[in-house]
C-alpha cells in the first residue's frame, strides 16, 4: 500500500467576497503528526481558509484534499478525516454538555470508552451533566468543544483561537493535550492563534497570512542576533545583514560571529561590546507583517 505523504494539500485556494480578495492563491501541505501555528491579523484570512477546508464556504478557484480526498468532489470521504472548532465551539446551547457529546458519539459510532474519554478530558465535572451549554463559561464550552470535535478522532483537527476563555492552567493543560494528539495519535493539527507565545512552544512550523497572501515560517529561521557597539561608523559596503543603528551601535543577524568580527577588523572597525540575542516568533512575526504591507 502506498504510503500518504501528506494528510492535508491545499492548491491555490482564492476566495473573494464582493470585491475583496481574502485568500489569493494560497497554498501549503501538512503530514500526519505535524502542529502548524496559523498566525495573522484580524480579517486576514484565517478562519476563511478553515472555513474553505471544511468545505463551509465555496472556493472561487483552486483545490483542497484531506487524506487525498478533495473536499469538493470527494466531500463526505474528505470530511470524514477532519474535525474542526471554527469561530467558538458548535454547540447547542439548550442542552447540557454531556448530552452534546452523547449526540456527537451516536453520530460517529464512538464507543462507550470513548465517550467517557471525551467527558473526562473537558475537566467541568458534575457540571457537564447538570448544566446547559448556555450557563457555561467560555473556558468550558471551549473544551467542551474541542471534546465534540475529538470524538470521531480525526486524521486532521483545525483549531481557530481554541485558547479563549482558558486560564494560565487550562492553556498549559490544553498546549500538553494536543501535543499529545499529534505526536501519540498522528493527527495534523492546524492552530489559528494570536497567543504567538503559545503558538511557539507547540508548533512544528508556522503559516503567516496577511492580505491573503501566505508564508511559511521555519522556526529555523529564527537566526541568532547580536547588538555590537563599535568605535566608528561601519562602512556601507560592509556586506552584514544590518537590521537597525543607532549611532555606532547595530542590530545585525550574524551566521558567523568569528567572521564578523574579523572582517570588521580589516575595515579598522573596533567592536567595544557585543550581546547576543534572540529572535521571537513575534520578531518573526513583526518582520513578516512589515514585509508583506509593502
């Protein structure tokens, strides 16, 4: 059997609503087992492009395919491997939590293990079975949602802001819990978040989306950088990746620190004092958002 290389591929997707352009020709891949932070501005995209995964809203050109199923001609097949907490958990909020996942477990033939899985992984107690969504907090209803959304287990899980509503503890509970998922149960998460802090310490890769256009962001990319404070004025043909100067004191990316500081050397450059530091994803971030606006 021919081993998949990818569980999800998504091929020039553009959408458009009236005038505007929400997603232009975007396109990426994940495989099984892969966390990838989906980061960007409000209205840049990113729950449109769920949305388009879910086959929730039509795509004007391009193609989407879960497990090498496309979403379109191959909807119910596709959709079968997905689950997806898009704009808030889908609940009804006139029933209690446990009578959610009861309906979500008939609807996938889910086991009775794994129902009580599920009702055991929301953390709300007693109260999933005495209390209407309605009367719930956003924090519960949250992991009520991601719960709902758990309980086919899917070959691929998109998450939009799934960390809303939780405290410092459910936020470190839930960052543990979908590593696990994706590392012990193989399944690609795709994790919409403005918590870059969070989005850092989980994800494999990072998706930057800004006027409908998208990057892929390595966390290799994160080079090393150093503040060097020198005694005149650098030449500007010294060939260094600069980023910002104050005076004779410079923010440079360095893949070399020896080699800087010799060729700065044989310019007749002294350098004073050098300070290593080191790229976040909101630098990331940040430098991506400043390119894709020119």
């Amino acid at each position: 059997m021919r081993k998949m290389k990818n569980v999800v591929e998504v091929k020039n997707v553009v959408k458009s609503f009236k005038d505007k352009i929400v997603l232009n020709h975007v396109s990426f891949s994940m495989k099984p087992g892969e966390i990838v932070g989906f980061v960007g501005q409000n209205g840049a995209g990113k729950s449109t492009l769920m949305k388009c995964m879910c086959n929730l809203i039509n795509m004007d050109e391009g193609t989407i395919s879960i497990c090498e199923e496309d979403v379109v001609k191959q909807r119910e097949k596709a959709l079968s491997y997905v689950s997806c907490m898009i704009e808030g958990p889908g609940l009804f909020e006139n029933m209690t939590g446990k009578e959610n996942l009861e309906l979500m477990a008939t609807l996938n033939h889910a086991s009775k293990e794994k129902l009580h899985e599920m009702m055991e992984f929301t953390q709300i107690g007693s109260q999933l079975k005495t209390k209407a969504v309605s009367q719930y907090s956003m924090g519960m209803k949250q992991r009520t949602g991601l719960a709902v959304a758990l309980m086919k287990e899917p070959k691929v899980l998109l998450l939009d802001e799934p960390m809303n509503g939780l405290d410092a503890t459910g936020i470190q509970g839930l960052r543990e819990e979908l590593i696990r998922l994706a590392k012990e149960k193989n399944v690609a998460l795709l994790i919409s978040s403005h918590q870059l802090g969070e989005i850092e310490k989980m994800a494999d890769r990072i998706i930057g989306i800004h006027f409908g256009k998208i990057k892929e962001i390595s966390m290799e990319e994160k080079e090393n950088v150093y503040v060097l404070e020198t005694d005149r004025k650098i030449p500007d043909q010294s060939d260094l990746q600069i980023i910002e100067q104050t005076g004779n004191t410079y923010k440079l990316e360095v893949n070399s620190v020896m080699e800087v500081l010799s060729n700065l050397e044989k310019q007749g450059v002294q350098v004073k004092n050098i300070t290593q530091i080191h790229k976040t994803l909101e630098d990331v971030y940040n430098e991506f958002i400043q390119e894709a606006s020119l």
